[in-house]
C-alpha cells in the first residue's frame, strides 16, 4: 500500500504545481523561445523540472525509511535543479550557459551517493562465491561516472514532447519492479515516486506541450535513475544482473552512444548541441513528433521487458 501512496502524492504534487510554476514562468520570461535547432514553434515555459523534483521530493520525504537515500536525492537533486535554473535563464534570454560550471557541478554531485554510502561495490560472476569487491577509490569511480553518465543521458533525449518524462516512466517501473522482485523496499519507493511525477508531468508535457522540464527536470531524472538503479540492481551486481538497468535506460543510452558516435565522425565537439539525435533522424525521416515518441516508448518497453526476463532468469 506505501507504493501507491507514494505514486499518488508525487502524482498529485506535479499535477496541482505544474500550474504554478508554468504561469510564473510566462509572468517572468522564462521560456525556451525557437531557434533554427528548435522543433517548437513558439516559447515554451521551462520550470518543469522544479515541480517534478518537488514532487518526488515530497513523496520521498513521507515514505522513505532510508534517510541515506533520501539525503542524496534532495541535496544531489537540488543541487542540479539550481544549475539547470541557471542555464534555463541563460536560454530564455538567447543566451549560451558556460560550459564548465556545469560539468564541474555534474561531477560534484556525481560523487554525492558515494558520501551517502550508496555506491557499485562490486561485482561477481553469476554465483556470488566469486564476488570481487572493489576498492574504496575504484568504487567512488565506477559509481560516479554511472552517476555522471546517466545526468548527461536524460538531458541528451529531452528533445522533443513528452519523449523524457515518457521514457522515465518506462525505465523507472522497470527499476520499481526489478526492486520488488529483490525486495528492495526504498528503491522501490523512490521508482514509483518518480514514475508518478513524470506520468502528472506528462499531461503537461506530451504533445503539444504546454511545459518543459529544462535542463533542471532532465538532469534530476537522470540522476534519480542513476541513483535508484546503483541503490538496487547495480550495489553488488554479477555479470548477467548488470543488463538489467542498462537496459531499463536503453533508450538514453543508446542515444548517447549513436550522438557521440557521429560527432567524434564529424569531428564536432562532444558537449556541443546538435540535431544527431535519434529522435531528430526519425523525424527527418517523415515521423511526426507523436509518430517518433511512440516509436521509442515502443523500443524503451521492450528493452525494460528484457530486462526484466533477465532478472527473472536470475532467480
């Protein structure tokens, strides 16, 4: 019953504040206005994200035992939040966020579970006898590279309606079922939080959209994945057990690796913005925007269904 108490709280948190904060962002100007990069047609408010880290803040906050858990998700989350705010300013005004103070932060906070002593501690072949355990330093390594990578991610694909609030649904009831199943009640928690604040949001946010998450939504989903996922299926994983989050975050993954891919072949520099996304190849193939969202819903299900027979498979 805590589950659906937590999915209904962050659920009616987004719902009732999105609102709010969307009217304050038109009052203020703080909209993503269209540029020759932009789908969009017209400004669109950017605050989001702040409702949607609100909500599951809330919901964590009333149902979450761990406190460890909890305290990463509120500092690390608004940590990302502020930045994102800070560079959502910066592109209501026509204006380009620097790019350090960004990655610096990203990293800052990709080390924030290791101090909350949630971190990938290992990793074993598929019986346990053979656990290696890793090294404090190569711990705090792994974890925040996974941590780091996952923030990027999410930002990556949030480019068109709907496609990463929808795709956060998909992978984070993947992680609320996989937690379940290993009975890992405060991962589970915090999955089914988010997957109500991202299913309020996007109500806003599908098709025409009526609000976007910013970079302060995109990043802070992908941080609550990397988070969930680490505090679960990837604490002490084996071989076989480690498929199962990245294909639950198949989609943002697998983008980022197509992107990176073609900016390395077209020699253009990583963290710069561009229309290589996998999204936006579907759409110049003739997709619509429902056509091509609909499409990597359709391909994030069935790489969380994988995962999850994979995990089943384990048992």
């Amino acid at each position: 019953m805590v589950f659906l108490y937590a999915l209904g709280v962050s659920f009616a948190a987004v719902l009732i504040l999105v609102p709010i904060v969307r009217a304050a962002a038109l009052r203020l100007g703080f909209v993503d206005r269209p540029t020759g990069r932009k789908i969009h047609l017209r400004p669109i408010p950017l605050s989001g994200g702040v409702a949607i880290y609100a909500g599951v803040a809330l919901s964590a906050y009333l149902f979450l035992d761990d406190q460890a858990l909890f305290r990463t998700l509120l500092i690390g989350g608004a940590l990302l939040v502020a930045i994102g705010l800070a560079d959502d300013s910066f592109k209501s005004r026509g204006r380009e966020f620097p790019v350090w103070p960004r990655l610096l932060m990203y990293i800052g906070v990709s080390f924030i579970p290791v101090w909350q002593g949630i971190s990938i501690q290992g990793i074993s072949s598929p019986t346990p006898a053979a656990m290696i355990i890793f090294s404090p330093a190569v711990s705090a390594a792994m974890t925040a590279v996974w941590v780091f990578a996952l923030i990027n991610m999410l930002n990556f694909i949030d480019g068109i309606d709907g496609l990463a609030s929808g795709v956060c649904v998909i992978s984070s009831l993947t992680i609320f079922a996989a937690s379940l199943m290993e009975v890992q009640r405060e991962t589970a928690v915090v999955a089914i939080a988010l997957t109500g604040a991202c299913l309020a949001f996007l109500g806003y946010n599908f098709h025409p959209a009526r609000i976007f998450m910013g970079d302060a939504g995109a990043t802070f989903l992908g941080y609550t994945l990397a988070v969930t996922a680490i505090d679960g299926t990837l604490k002490g994983a084996t071989f076989l057990s480690l498929s199962v989050p990245l294909l639950a975050l198949g989609v943002p993954i697998l983008d980022t690796v197509i992107v990176f891919s073609r900016r390395l072949l077209e020699g253009k520099g990583l963290h710069r913005a561009d229309n290589l996304h996998t999204h936006h190849s579907l759409m110049r193939w003739g997709l619509t925007q429902v056509q091509t969202v609909s499409f990597l819903y359709l391909i994030a299900a069935v790489f969380s269904l994988l995962s999850i027979v994979i995990l089943l498979a384990l048992r």
